[in-house]
C-alpha cells in the first residue's frame, strides 16, 4: 500500500488530502474545512493522484471535514464526473452532518457512478435520475 500527503503548512483549518492505494482503489482522506481555496488545491492534488495511479474506484473520505459550502460540493462532483469518464465509481465516506446535509440539499443520491455511505453499490453509469 503506498501513501502520500499533500497539506497546506501554516494553515490549522486548510484542508489538507493524503492518499494510500490498495489494488485498483485510490483513497483520499481530506481533513479541514473545505473553502473556495482549499477546493482549489485539493482538486489539484486528487486529480494528479487519479491520473498517475488510474483506480476504477476513487474512495474520498470526508470524516475529517467540519465544514464544506458549494465549491466543496463542486470538488466532489468534479470528481465524479472525472471517474465516470473513465469507467470508475466515486464512494464517498465518512460525511459528518453538515456535509451530508449540503450533498442531500444537492440531490447526490441519485447520480449514476456514485456509492454513498449505506449503499452498497453507484447506480449505474447512465441511469437516470428518474423515480427509484
């Protein structure tokens, strides 16, 4: 299993992502506060761990994140639509109340390719977001 990390020195509350890989699974643990800025960064970072390692599932787990607006929702979604486009799925774990809450707000659970806590498996790719 290898890991790498990739933090914002100085900054307590910055989000910061580190990754270890297991097979074709990349994980990406983010901690602090997902902002603008650190959506930026953390984007960055992931994506250039996507294309170097190609998983089929991009794991991001969220238990370190307190506090994420819409530019957090945009990373994840960036996301997913970068796995989709390769034939992968997104699971996301680890979402403390105030982010769930903004991912419900957005209506997440029915998009194709993702795997949120408690399900066990993306609906898939192609899948309307019709009635279930």
């Amino acid at each position: 299993m290898e890991q790498t990390e990739n933090r914002t020195a100085g900054f307590p509350s910055a989000a910061g992502v580190s990754f270890t890989r297991d097979g074709t699974t990349l994980f990406a643990r983010i901690t602090g506060e997902i902002d603008h800025h650190a959506a930026r960064r953390l984007r960055e970072a992931i994506d250039m761990e996507v294309f170097r390692a190609l998983p089929s599932v991009l794991t991001i787990d969220l238990t370190g994140v307190g506090f994420m607006d819409s530019a957090g929702l945009g990373l994840i979604l960036g996301r997913l639509n970068l796995m989709t486009g390769r034939h992968g799925v997104l699971r996301l774990l680890g979402l403390r109340p105030p982010v769930a809450r903004i991912l419900s707000l957005a209506g997440v659970e029915r998009l194709p390719g993702l795997i949120l806590p408690g399900r066990d498996a993306a609906l898939p790719v192609g899948s309307g977001s019709g009635a279930h």
